[in-house]
C-alpha cells in the first residue's frame, strides 16, 4: 500500500511539473536593456524558476544602496510564482509573426531595448529604440514590467558564465563627465 501511495505521489509531482513547463509559453527569452544614463543589463528568463541577469554597467542612482549592481557582474535571481504568471501572460500576448525585427529612430540617446525570443516555432530578435508611439503596446508592457521587476528582485551574484543573444548590440557606457578645475 506505501508503494502505491508513493507511486502516485511521484506522479503527481511529475504531472504537475509538466504543467507548469507548458504553462511556460517560450522555450527560450532574453531582454537586453539599455537606456544611456542609469542603467544597461540583460535578463534571461528559463522555465523554470531561475532568471540570470548581467548588469553590463548602470549610473548607480537607480536602485537603493544596498542593492545596487556591480558592473560587469552575473547574477542569478528566483522569479515568484505570481510574477512568473504575469511573464507568461504578457509573453503569450506578443504575436512574433506580426512585428518587424526592428522599431528605430535616429537619436543619440533614449531607451534601447531587445528582445529575443523562441516561440511558437518562432526564433526572433526585436530591437527597439523609437519614441513610445510606434512600439507595439505588448512589447512596450513586456519591456516595462522586466524593467520593473530586476529593481525589485534580489540578486546573487554568480561566476557562471552567461551569453545573452539580446545583448549582441549593447553599447559601452556613457563617458563620465569632464572635470573642471
């Protein structure tokens, strides 16, 4: 009777994870985020609960003291139940298909953001850095609520070495200000 028990426990256990990895709605999603004075960094979101996150460089005024980034750092963070559904959800928005792989205006600063994403049998790289209007409003939420997340979440810093298809195009720092005498 105890294996019969366990047996179906285990399987319970299994089916349920399975259906959270369907739930997952992407098999593969990164964001690279960059907007000139205050912060540069790339998310990669998995299906399960691990994010890994690169702080490329950041202004330092953005986040409070105690959990400011290093530069040039890996970190790795535990995305929520909650806040894993909110992704799915606004992942399952974005219809690849549709968008152009670039929405651009020619300004020297501003938000520059990217998206890569496997979805639907869709492998796809959306680069953004265009005034509010002309970005799909999916994208715009998505790109928002990653942003919102990473200053809220805690991170740990990891060695583990991490590639970002996203962040193929992220600039350096700006340079710091000139001193005066």
């Amino acid at each position: 009777m105890k294996k019969i028990a366990l047996l179906i426990t285990i399987t319970t256990i299994l089916l349920s994870c399975k259906k959270e990895e369907s739930l997952a709605k992407f098999k593969y999603f990164d964001f690279s985020f960059n907007n000139t004075f205050e912060t540069c960094f790339s998310v990669k979101f998995t299906p399960n609960d691990s994010v890994y996150i690169r702080e490329h460089w950041n202004g330092n005024n953005t986040y409070d003291s105690a959990n400011i980034p290093r530069i040039k750092t890996n970190y790795i963070a535990l995305i929520n139940k909650e806040d894993k559904k909110t992704l799915i959800e606004l992942i399952s928005k974005t219809q690849l298909k549709k968008y152009k792989p670039e929405y651009s205006e020619d300004y020297t600063d501003g938000e520059y953001y990217v998206f890569y994403i496997d979805k639907d049998s869709i492998k796809k790289s959306i680069a953004i850095h265009t005034h509010k209007k002309d970005v799909p409003k999916d994208l715009d939420s998505l790109a928002k609520w990653i942003y919102q997340w990473k200053k809220k979440v805690k991170l740990i810093e990891t060695k583990k070495k991490l590639d970002f298809y996203s962040s193929k195009y992220i600039l350096p720092p700006p340079p710091p200000p000139l001193k005066t005498k």
